[in-house]
C-alpha cells in the first residue's frame, strides 16, 4: 500500500523524532542533527560506559525507542533507509561521550553505516589528539545476523559480509545491562562482540514496504512471499508461493540452525537460546501470535531450548507486511549462561522494549475455571429432533437471503454465524448428545453449542435468551408445558435479556421478531399467530432507521428487513411447521 500519513517527506523523520520525545518525557532532542538523547545525560556520562547506535530512518522502533536506562544511551538517525552523515555521528559522539568510561559504538552491518560511523570515530580522535587531549576510550562493534543472504564470495579476507538485522537489538540489549550493571567498557564490548558472534536472524516478508513520499518500490503477486527480504526492500535469496504458516515458520528456524554460520559457532550442538520474533511492520499482533507460537515449537523440534522468547516490533522496514525471527546461542558454562541471561532479563526503560514481567507461580485454577460439575445424561425425544431439524433445514434455505442483507447493512456474516449455530444443535441432537427429556437442562446444553458455533453479538442474543429460558422453565412443570405457558416462560427470558441490552422492538433488530411472537403466544396460544406476528414484525425492519448493531453506521437501504430478524424468523419457522 503507497498510501501514508504525511505533511512533508522531506520532514517526516524529524517530526517523526518530535513525537517520541513528547510522548517520551525522559527523552530530549537535537533536531539538527537527529540526535535523540536522556534529560540526565550527564549523569550518565559519569555514571557508566555510554553507547549509542543508529542508522537510516524507517526501522521503528530502531533506535530511537531504545534510548532510556538499561539500554542506549543516544541513537542518530538518517533520512528514510539513508545512513547518517559522519557528521551527524561525531555530533552525537561529541554528547554523549564518558570521559570516565569510555563510549560503546553498535551498528548494522551496511557500507554507509560502517563508513560514516567509522569516519565519525576517526574525526573523533584526531579533536582530541589536536587538542591535546588522551586518546579517546571507544570501541566499536558492527552487527551482521543475517543469513538469509549469505555472500557466498566472502571469505576470511573480507567481503560485503552478512547484513544487520532484529539481532542488533539484542546486541545494544546485552551491552546496554552490562554498562548499567558497572561493567568497563572493555566487559560491555566483550559481551556485545558475544551477541554479535552467537545471533542469527532470517526474515520473510509478503511485500516490499511503501517508502513516503516515493512508494513501492517493487512488488510481490498477491499469491507470493520472499524468504530473506531486506529491511531495505532489498530482494532475498528466493520468492515462492505463500506458504501456511505451520510450514513457512519452521522452515525459516531450520534455515537459521542449518546455515553455514550459525553451524560454525555451535559446532553442531544444541542448547539454549534466546529467540525473538519480530514484527517488519505491518504484521497484525494475532498473527504475531500465531508465528511466535510456531517459531517456539520449532525451535524445540530443532533441539534446542527457548529459555527466554521475545515478541513484538523491535525493528521495522517501514510498514512491511513480515517478520523476522531471530536465535542468539547462550553460553554453554552455567556460570556464564547464567550471567548472560541475567543481562537478558535486567530491566530497561524505553518505548520500544517490553520487560517480562516475572510472578511466582502459584498453581493452577483449572478445577475453579471449569464451574461446577454437571451430571445430566443425554436423552432422545422424537418431538425434540423433529423440532431441532425442521429448524435447521430451514435455515440453511434461508442463509443466502439472511447473508445479502447482512453484506448491505452489516459485515456479512450474519447468515453462515446463524447456520453454524443451527449446524451445531442438529448435529449434537442427531448423535443423541442432547438431554431431550429435560428441557431446562436441553435449554442450557444448547445455549452452550450456540455460544461455541457462533460468537458475535447475535450469538451472544441467542445465548442470553436461551439461559433464561432455562431458567423459566425451572419454575414450570415439564407436563405442564402449553403454547400459552412456553409464551410465558419466553417473556421471562426477554426480561433476562433486557438486562443486558438495550436493544427493544422498533431498534430494527431480531427483538422486533422475538417479542412479538412470544407476547401473541402468550395471550392466544397459537403457534401459527404467533409466527404472523413474528413475521410481521421482521418485515416491519424493512421501514425502520438502525438504532442497534453495525447497521446504525450505514445509511439505511429501502425495504430491506433487518438480517437477525430475518434469521430467527427462519428458526420459527421451522419450530412452528414441527409442532403443528
């Protein structure tokens, strides 16, 4: 999508950079040369090793979201998927620089970063050198995690190497805990340069991203994804047909432990691991989740163990619909593994990292969860079946006519959530799964279908009804169970009912068909009047404004009835043609 939230390409980063500060009171900006730094930086600086990252704009929440206690100290930022100058950089260095500890320097493996950061530290030097000042304490480390695209011409005499990825994070991460933790600058470095070696990341994307004020600058068929996408919309290693993602994702974690680099650093063994899986941008959180899930399981079919599982959007390419997942190997040595992964888990204060939140675990509550135990044994009734599949038949006729006018008022899916309600009960009834010769335990059992089938509001209407229809019936002697006393037991239910919604006839909804057919059966104990009311009462939606439902936000269509009444006015139908 090429559509953006925009004022002025040629302004966004900074303002862009404005808002994190605004909502970010810790956090100060210096809008010349996007530089993003703490309130206290100077006591920072006396404090501990600092370190600062940054690079081209367009990978939010990187690097900027991380500035805050526990992780960077300043981050500098480029315009959109562009390096900053050195000049930026030295303005950076220059800030934040401790004289007392020294200064870390993390950054992704692309030319332009390496050279201008690279630049930036020399220029540094040689100010202090002409003015004759020590030697400046820094060191600098390049992140390269990818192996999506491995350079097969690289070699140990140098090469373009591998890019930066999500990994980076974990490097500033690790570094950024062992600085606040005391650390010299020559441990913070030690410990960074391990996460560098020790983390693999691959990503996968199903388009390239929009750049604002350029757009897309390529893009993927509908039906196809590319394995190794750059965060840069830089092409991966193969686009395919789109794969579920119960075979996408381990095939992505198998790609990581079976790559050349991560083989060469575990030597073939398993052990533990920090996974995190990362969000490129436009990847919705349900499917976050869903892709966390798997990328954990797999990597415990792979051998080895998730100690500790990250998942959120740490680095973006803009708004690409994809994910990364990345491993970072912890130290086999109890000692040190221990002492990484308290790095791990030490708290940090920034926007863009989430800290796990650690409780003790006190059991479970299952036996609570389920309620109390219930002892009621299915039972067949021949009227019961004949009632429940004459409904059903009936509405499966009717869910083409109650779907169309769901499309046109509402979201669609009024039709198909009403028949598989309807699905559920007959099947349930016709494999003698229901209590048929109790009919507030029958009552109670399919409100239960029906809230597991259908979901939504109308779902939610029917179950409602249903528990207080049980709940009536409780009071009535099943012998005494006549037109006039189910039309009774039924405005009963509608009370319940309108405890919890303000929904009443003349709000054009499947009330305007319910009420009416349980007040006629009531006063007359006719079925078949009742079902006229009923029916007259659907029809009369047909000239009624929406004042419940999804239907209140749409401009009303001439003579068409509201689909819920119309759907219920199907399950009467079907009721009333069993019973006479």
């Amino acid at each position: 999508m090429s559509k953006h939230f925009l004022t002025d390409p040629k302004t966004l980063v900074k303002d862009s950079l404005h808002g994190l500060v605004v909502s970010n009171p810790h956090l100060v900006l210096d809008e010349a040369q996007k530089v993003i730094y703490p309130k206290n930086l100077s006591v920072v600086r006396q404090k501990q090793v600092t370190l600062f990252c940054g690079g081209g704009s367009g990978h939010e929440p990187a690097h900027a979201g991380f500035v805050g206690p526990g992780m960077l100290t300043a981050s500098v930022s480029g315009h959109v998927f562009a390096s900053p100058t050195s000049s930026q950089v030295l303005s950076c260095l220059r800030r934040i620089y401790s004289t007392d500890h020294g200064t870390l320097v993390v950054i992704k493996n692309y030319t332009g970063d390496v050279l201008n950061f690279g630049r930036a530290v020399e220029r540094f030097k040689s100010e202090r050198a002409n003015a004759r000042k020590p030697p400046p304490h820094i060191a600098m480390v390049v992140v390269d995690d990818d192996v999506g695209v491995v350079n097969p011409n690289d070699d140990a005499e140098g090469g373009v190497g591998r890019r930066g990825l999500a990994g980076t994070v974990l490097v500033y991460k690790i570094a950024g805990a062992m600085a606040v933790m005391g650390g010299t600058l020559d441990k913070v470095k030690e410990m960074a340069e391990y996460t560098v070696k020790h983390t693999f990341t691959i990503g996968c994307a199903l388009n390239a991203a929009s750049v604002p004020g350029i757009g897309m600058p390529r893009s993927l068929e509908d039906n196809e994804m590319e394995i190794g996408m750059g965060i840069h919309n830089e092409p991966g290693f193969e686009t395919k047909t789109i794969e579920p993602a119960r075979v996408l994702v381990p095939s992505l974690v198998r790609h990581i432990v079976d790559s050349l680099p991560f083989k060469k650093v575990s030597g073939g063994k398993t052990g533990r691991v920090v996974l995190l899986v990362n969000n490129l941008g436009a990847t919705s959180n349900i499917e976050m989740g869903l892709v966390t899930k798997l990328a954990t399981e797999a990597t415990r079919d792979a051998g080895f163990d998730p100690v500790r599982i990250f998942s959120g959007t740490y680095m973006t390419g803009l708004a690409m619909p994809g994910i990364s997942i990345t491993l970072t190997l912890v130290p086999d040595g109890e000692i040190e593994g221990a002492h990484f992964l308290a790095l791990v888990d030490q708290p940090v204060f920034c926007s863009g990292w989430t800290n796990h939140t650690h409780v003790e675990d006190a059991g479970c509550t299952d036996e609570a969860a389920q309620g109390p135990a219930t002892h009621v044994m299915p039972a067949r009734d021949a009227q019961w079946e004949s009632v429940i599949s004459t409904a059903y038949h009936s509405v499966v006729s009717a869910e083409p006519e109650v779907t169309h006018l769901d499309q046109v008022m509402g979201d669609g899916d009024c039709g198909q959530v009403l028949l598989s309600g309807a699905t559920a009960i007959f099947e349930a009834s016709s494999s003698a799964q229901l209590p048929l010769n109790d009919p507030p335990a029958a009552l109670a059992r399919i409100s239960s279908l029906v809230e597991d089938a259908m979901g939504g509001t109308s779902g939610i209407i029917y179950c409602l009804f249903l528990d207080g229809l049980a709940q009536q019936l409780h009071h009535v002697d099943s012998s005494a169970l006549t037109p006039r006393v189910w039309g009774k037991t039924m405005l009963g239910a509608l009370e319940t009912l309108y405890q919890y919604t303000t929904a009443r006839p003349g709000h054009r909804t499947l009330i305007d068909a319910l009420e009416p057919f349980a007040r006629t059966l009531e006063s007359t104990g006719s079925l078949t009047e009742a079902l006229e009311a009923a029916i007259k009462g659907a029809d009369d939606t047909k000239h009624m404004l929406p004042k419940r439902g999804r239907a209140v936000y749409v401009q009303q269509k001439e003579n068409l009835a509201d689909a819920g009444a119309v759907g219920l006015i199907s399950v009467l139908k079907g009721i009333v043609s069993a019973l006479q």
